[in-house]
C-alpha cells in the first residue's frame, strides 16, 4: 500500500495504490517492473474507481500501459509516460459514456444543471506547465438545464500554446452552437463563433444559478481577432422574446466591437411594441474588467428613451399592472470608468398607472429628474384618493459610492379606494439625516383616519424580514373614526400610536393601539371584545404586536 501522494505530491491527487512487480537497480538509481491496481482514487473532487494499469520506472520516468479505470457509468483505457525530473509527459486517453456531469467537475464548474454522455478521445504532450492536448469527441446527447442537447462534436487541438478549432458543433434545443478557428504560437486570432435559434433559458440553470431566470431566442455571430494581448472582437446580437425573470420584451438587438482597450456600441436596441430604448458609445475595457488601465479611455455612452413609455414600468413593478404615458428623455454617461458623470435628464408628463389593490388610477403623474455631472434632482407629482403625492429631492456620488442625499415626500389623499384601504391618508415624510442619529434615512408621520382597514395576509407573512438597511423614525397616529374590518375574521374601531425607530431590517417598534368595541371570528362563531389592545415593542426586531383581548 502506497501512498499516491507521496508519488505525485503537490498534485491534489489522493489514494492507496497497491503495487507488485519486480524491483532492480540500485539503491541511487532503482527500477520497477509490474502492475498498480486501486480501488478509487480522487483528483480533486474527482473519484476514479477500479484503476489498473501495467507500470514501469527506470530514470525518473513513470510509464504505464494497459490502464483502465471507471468513473461512475464512463469507462477509459489509457496509456502514457511522465517525466519526474523534467516534467514531460505523453500518452492518450480513450473514454466511451463519460458524462458531462463530471467534465464539468473536473474542470472545476458547477454541474447540477447538466448531463449527457460523449466518447473519444485525446493525446496529451508537453509538460505539466506547458501541456498539448488533441482532443475529439462525439455528443450523444443530454440536456443543458431544461433545453435537450443534441448529437455534436468537438474536435480540437491545443499545442505549443496554438489553439486550433478545428470543429465545434453542438445542437441545443431547436437551435445551434458552433465555433471554429484558430490561435497561432506567438498569439495571432482568428476565431469564429455563432448561435442561432438557440434558447437561453438553460445558461443560467447550468451555471448554478438558481435565483436567476432568462429567456430568448438568440441568434449571434463573433469574430475574433488581433492578439493574444490585444484581442480584437466584432459582434452581434439578436435575441428575439428576450426575458430577464417576469420582464418580457419583443426583441433586443446588439452591434459592438473591443479594439485597443475600447469597448464600440454601434448600435443597442430594446423595443416592445412601439416603444423603444437604445444607446451607442464607448466604453474602457476597464469597465468590465474592473481594473485600473493607463490606456482606459473616458466613457462616452448616450442613452435615449424618447421612443419610451411608462408601460415599461409594468414590467419592472408587480404591483403595477398598467401605465401609459410617453417618456422623454436622454442622458449621457461621460468620466472615468471608475467615477462616471451623469448628464441630461428623464421626464414624464401626464402619465398614468393602475396597480393591483388600487381601485382607481394613479393620475397624472409628471416627473422629472435631472443629472448634473456627480448630481441628480428629482420632482414629482401623482394625483390619486381625491389628493395627491408630491415628491422631491437630490443626491449626489462619488465613485459608485453615494454620497450626500437628501428629499421629502407628501401625500394627502381624503378618499383612497383601495382592497386593503379606503378612507383619509396624509404623511409628511424627509430623506435625510434623521435626528438623535446623525446618519442619513427616511423620518415623518404617517396619520390615518375616517378609514376602513384590512390586513393582507401576505404583509404579516413578510414582517421583519427586510433585507433593506434603510434608517428609519416613523409615527403612525391611529386617530378617529378607524375602523378595522374583515367579514370573515374581525370588525374592530381602533386608536393610538405606532413608533418605528432604527434600521429597517431590524427596527425597535413601540406604541399601543386600543380598541374602543369590536367583534372578531373563530371558526365562524363570532365573539364580543370587552377589552382588546396591541402593544409593540415587547419582541425585539418584529413588526408584529403582542395582542390581549378578552
């Protein structure tokens, strides 16, 4: 029993192998003739089961013939030599039913969105730090998260730092992914890669990326040339029913080139129905790889939105399950890649949106925001409950960092029609540094009365579970005539005080609300409060009361 750690060390390679064979030599320079065999043995996170192979040593080079070994249902023959002293090696490696799975563990990916089988081979050369790999294969087929992946092949080769393509042809779903080309010794490109009618929806899911959901068919082209050091790269991009999570759109188009450390935008287009939003420029290479580049030129990037709607928004916000309304506006990114500048603004007049629990719609809405370089300004106004909501407010940053903000924000709306509310609103509320703190975060009052309340289940479910640090001193005053009614749980009036003070994620709540008479539901038996009150404050970080009744 020896160790294979011993044998290869440094190499993340572990097991026992079991040796017999025949020792000669001498003791400065021996020799060994025989068979290894072992049960398993891990490369990295890798398990090859019942491996066997002829072995021979003499002048601080391992071969080995006749090798086989198992992994899961793949089995390989393989045969080759390696150099203890100057590290070279060679040999091949024959495999029939290797599942993608474990390709993809073995080169260190994520792999619980993928399988498949494929067969071939490849011939390895070189040394450890320099290797030439010729590698062929043949798909059989599997899947790529939900899409089915069809019979293709990969062929290959990788030589003295020369990378030819030779053939790169993979079905996946109703479209196809192909590539070829080649990289020479001393860097020079010229690859070419394309996809057409291929659904994007299995790229996440391959990757492991669980909370995240895209959708689309794309069809795009690469061409690669230039350098190893100073790629150049040609590309476009058509993805039709284009989807990012719940946000659907017709269709996004896309031309750009990277050259000397300059990203090119010809041309990016987003459009459903009529409306539209693009934008064109330049932007370092800096910015993508967010690293600092004496050659990093400044942004020059320009966005217009004025083909936009406010239907957009119906999109972006469940809540919100209309909007009309044209947007206007254009805004140009400029600076360094590090600490961009804003210029321009975005407007909106006499728009309009309807949301799911509002039994009316939110209008006009007029809004303007303005970029003033390191500076935005913001002011608003919405019409809705026979009042209105007025809004404003300015901020500034500095490098992605924000920096000074401050606003404020009213409403005062007398008759809300709402599933969940409908009666008198009004709050006052600043975005700001928030007294007794001297940090910055939202303070004022909110005030309800002549007003019939509902609690929606979903809001009781949710609380004090907010991942937003926002700092907060909110009162809520329950003045007259409040009522509290469900028909299948309670009717209560109600009054008193409600205090929330400290970050949102984790506030410090306080107050008490009474309840002057009422009824509530059990198993619809209905029952007479005598007495009833909420008092908060007595669970530390939960928006929920501790309710006495009897």
């Amino acid at each position: 029993d020896i160790s294979i750690e011993r044998l290869l060390p440094g190499k993340d390679v572990k097991g026992i192998v079991s040796m017999n064979g025949k020792v000669s030599g001498t003791f400065d320079s021996p020799a060994f003739d025989g068979t290894a065999s072992t049960r398993s043995i891990t490369i990295g996170d890798n398990i090859l089961r019942d491996v066997s192979t002829g072995i021979h040593y003499k002048d601080n080079v391992v071969t080995i013939d006749e090798g086989s070994f198992r992994q899961k249902q793949g089995t390989f023959q393989w045969k080759g030599s390696y150099n203890l002293s100057s590290g070279a090696l060679g040999g091949y490696l024959n495999f029939n039913g290797w599942n993608i799975k474990n390709i993809m563990t073995l080169l260190k990916q994520p792999s619980d969105g993928v399988d498949g089988t494929v067969e071939g081979g490849m011939r390895i050369s070189g040394t450890l730090d320099n290797p030439s790999v010729d590698f062929k294969a043949h798909v059989l087929g599997g899947h790529l998260g939900d899409a089915v992946l069809g019979e293709g092949d990969i062929d290959f080769s990788y030589m003295n730092r020369a990378l030819s393509i030779r053939k790169f042809y993979i079905p996946i779903g109703e479209g196809v992914l192909a590539a070829q080309g080649h990289m020479t010794t001393d860097g020079t490109l010229n690859i070419q890669a394309a996809a057409r009618d291929m659904d994007v929806s299995w790229v996440p899911q391959a990757l492991g990326k669980k909370d995240m959901s895209i959708g689309g068919k794309l069809t795009a082209a690469l061409n690669l040339t230039g350098s190893r050091d100073n790629p150049v790269a040609d590309l476009s991009v058509g993805v039709d029913q284009p989807r990012y999570g719940d946000i659907a759109f017709d269709s996004f188009c896309l031309m750009a080139n990277a050259a000397n450390h300059v990203v090119t935008l010809q041309n990016a287009l987003l459009s459903r129905g009529t409306y539209r939003a693009s934008m064109k420029g330049t932007r370092p290479v800096s910015l993508f790889t967010r690293n600092a580049d004496e050659k990093a030129v400044p942004m020059d990037l320009d966005i217009n939105l004025d083909q936009a709607d406010m239907n957009m928004l119906a999109l972006f916000a469940k809540p919100v399950t209309s909007a009309s309304g044209p947007i206007q506006g254009h805004v140009k990114v400029a600076g360094s890649w590090d600490n961009p500048m804003l210029l321009g603004g975005i407007n909106v007049k006499d728009g309009a949106l309807t949301l799911q629990t509002l039994n009316e719609p939110v209008q006009p809405i007029n809004l303007a925001v303005t970029f003033s370089g390191y500076t935005a300004a913001l002011a608003g106004s919405a019409s809705f409950g026979g009042g209105s909501l007025t809004t404003k407010g300015n901020l500034s940053w500095d490098h992605y960092k924000l920096g000074q903000y401050n606003g404020e924000l009213h409403i005062h709306t007398p008759s809300i029609n709402d599933t969940y509310y409908k009666g008198s609103l009004d709050g006052d509320f600043t975005l700001g540094e928030v007294a007794g703190f001297q940090k910055p975060g939202i303070e004022g009052t909110l005030k309800i009365q002549n007003a019939v309340m509902d609690i929606p289940f979903a809001l009781l479910g949710d609380s004090g579970n907010s991942s937003i640090d926002l700092l907060t001193k909110i009162n809520v005053q329950v003045g007259d005539n409040v009522r509290l009614y469900n028909s299948a749980l309670y009717d209560m009036t109600i009054h008193g005080n409600i205090g929330m003070i400290g970050p949102l994620s984790e506030p410090v709540m306080s107050g008490r609300v009474n309840v002057d008479k009422g009824t509530v539901k059990i198993n619809t038996t209905e029952f007479k409060m005598d007495q009833a009150n909420a008092v908060w404050g007595e669970e530390v970080g939960s928006f929920l009361p501790s309710i006495h009744a009897k």
